[in-house]
C-alpha cells in the first residue's frame, strides 16, 4: 500500500530566505505550515491527512548582485494598516525590506492512512494536489512548476531514484547539546551564544607546533633545542561532522496564554493568544544517497508547554515525547 507522497522538484520564486538570526533558506515552519494546508485540503476531499514532512534542495539561488551584496526587496504597507489620528495615516508607509531566493525542493509527505492504488483514484490524488499546490504559497514564494506528483511505499531505493540528486535537511542539534555540555567543563563562562556559532562561524585559534631545525623535530628528548612556533588556525567543534548550517525549527513562549477577548487586533479571536520568540538549533544537509531510515527524515510539529517546535522523532527523548502525547490527548478529547 502507499502511505507517502512525493511532491517532485517544486520551482519556487522569491521565496523568504530570512528566518529569525539564520539567513539563507527558509525555516522548517514554513514547509510544516505548506504541508498543514494540504493535509487540511487533502483530509476534507479524501478523508486522509498528512502528518510528516522530509525536505530535500536540489537547487536555490538568493537573490545577491555579482559581489554577493545582498539583493533585499523593498515594499511599502498600504496606508490602510498604519495606526494614529489625525493626519499620521497620510504619512508613507515604512519601507519592509526582505530577502528573497529561488530554490527547487522536492517534500515527501507522510499519510495518516493508506492511499488507495487503482489508477482512477490516483489521477485523482494528484488532480486534487496540483490544483492545491498552485494556489498556495511556500514559505512565502510563488510556486510555479511540480515535475511530478508520486505515491510511493516504504521503499527507499525508488525514493532516491526518483530526487537524486539532493540533499535532505536533517535535525543536528543534538551536536549542538553535546558541545554545549564538553564547553562546560573547559570553559564554564562561555556563552551558549557563542557555542551556537562555533558551528559555522569563522573563528580562529593560537595553536603551538613544534619547530623544526637541522632537520629534526624538536621534542622533549632535545630540551637544548625545544622551541615552540605559535600559528593561528581555524576553530572547528570535535564533534562537527557534515554540512552543519545554522537553523530556526520553531518557536517559545514569553508570555503567558491570553484568552483572545484579552488582546487587541488578533488575526483568529477563535484561539488563545502567546507573545513568542524565534528558536535557533542546528540542521545538517545529508546527501540523499547517505539515507538508510525513512522514518527518521520526516519533521513534525512538537508542543510541550511554551516550546512550540518542529523536530524529527528520532531525536525526541522519551520524558519529552510523553509530555507531548498527553498535550494532543488533552486537546483533542476537549
């Protein structure tokens, strides 16, 4: 039976390329939010839903001139939106500058359900999908092109057959924790700040090599000639491994949850309301020819609390996962 469904190399234009501190490609809400608006259409004309999303790039291209300055499109709010009396709402609207990239990424979908075979119910799917897809944005961008929409089984030779070559995103901030944790005994003051950066930030440290004369090595067994040469050479964390790029996978409350009658100008008065910040760990792009798992690609959404994140399962601990379980149990028989 087909349980997942690929949607082939999308073609999206400007898309936002900023996502809280990272810049460069667009953050896991924005495909969970893409994938959420299928699942929402799919479920109510076929009765199944989606609730997994792997990520894969083949191509993206931000929008720099020939010296990589960046290219940010500027627009301006309608005079509509800006708040004041008198004559402030004839004044210009501020300018919002945003950066923008096109990008080709290709989304496996995990379904709640099994999809059925026949090839009448099939061209329906993919009908369905299509006129979905060209309707909706992605993360923020226009799509205008799907090779092709694909329903496959747990396999995962046809899955790399069919979007090789490309790189799919993985959650790595578990390489982050690690750090963090061997940080604290060499160096207890150090900023959780800096240790973030210490993945792809250039940073340089003063390294002693031994120096060599008369063509030897000099070393403890020569302490007439012992000299110490002092370079300087890239900081690298020991436990860096991959193509590790800074990532925003969700989001943490700073405030308590308002009713909606308690806050001013909402956008949906039917939930509660939460003031939130951006939440920063780390991601990895892995070639897709490195995958042996298919269930450990897939993002979902996590809640537990005020954490508001997109995470891969196979790094959820299982006290967390718990918490998690009890709050949709909660939820959804309320």
């Amino acid at each position: 039976m087909s349980s997942y469904i690929l949607l082939e190399r999308i073609k999206v234009e400007n898309a936002n390329c900023i996502a809280g501190l990272t810049y460069g490609f667009p953050a896991v809400t924005a495909f969970l939010g893409f994938e959420h608006f299928l699942s929402r259409q799919f479920k109510a004309q076929f009765g199944i839903g989606f609730n997994g999303c792997a990520i894969f790039c083949h191509d993206y291209k931000v929008n720099s001139y020939e010296q990589y300055y960046t290219r940010f499109i500027q627009s301006r709010n309608p005079p509509s939106t800006l708040k004041g009396k008198g004559g402030d709402a004839k004044k210009p609207a501020p300018i919002i500058e945003e950066g923008k990239m096109d990008m080709v990424v290709s989304l496996l979908l995990r379904c709640d359900g099994n999809l059925a075979t026949n090839s009448e119910d099939i061209n329906a799917y993919i009908n369905a999908l299509k006129s979905y897809i060209y309707s909706a944005r992605l993360a923020g961008g226009s799509i205008y092109h799907i090779r092709s929409i694909r329903m496959l089984g747990n396999d995962m030779t046809a899955l790399k057959r069919a979007i090789l070559p490309s790189f799919v995103l993985l959650d790595a901030t578990h390489l982050l924790e690690a750090h963090f944790n061997e940080c604290q005994q060499e160096q207890p003051n150090k900023l959780l700040l800096d240790i973030w950066t210490d993945f792809f930030a250039y940073k340089e440290q003063a390294v002693q090599d031994d120096v060599v004369q008369d063509g030897a090595t000099l070393n403890k067994e020569t302490p007439n000639k012992t000299a110490k040469e002092v370079t300087w050479a890239r900081y690298i964390p020991p436990n860096k491994k991959g193509w590790i790029v800074p990532l925003m996978k969700g989001f943490k409350g700073i405030s308590p949850l308002y009713d909606p009658s308690e806050v001013d100008n909402l956008r949906d008065t039917r939930y509660p309301f939460r003031f939130v910040e951006a939440v920063h760990g780390l991601g990895e792009w892995r070639s897709v020819h490195r995958l042996e798992d298919l269930d450990s690609i897939f993002w979902r959404y996590q809640v537990s609390d005020e954490w508001y994140l997109c995470e891969q399962t196979f790094h959820i601990k299982e006290s967390k996962q718990s918490l998690i379980d009890d709050y949709f149990d909660d939820v959804f028989n309320d």
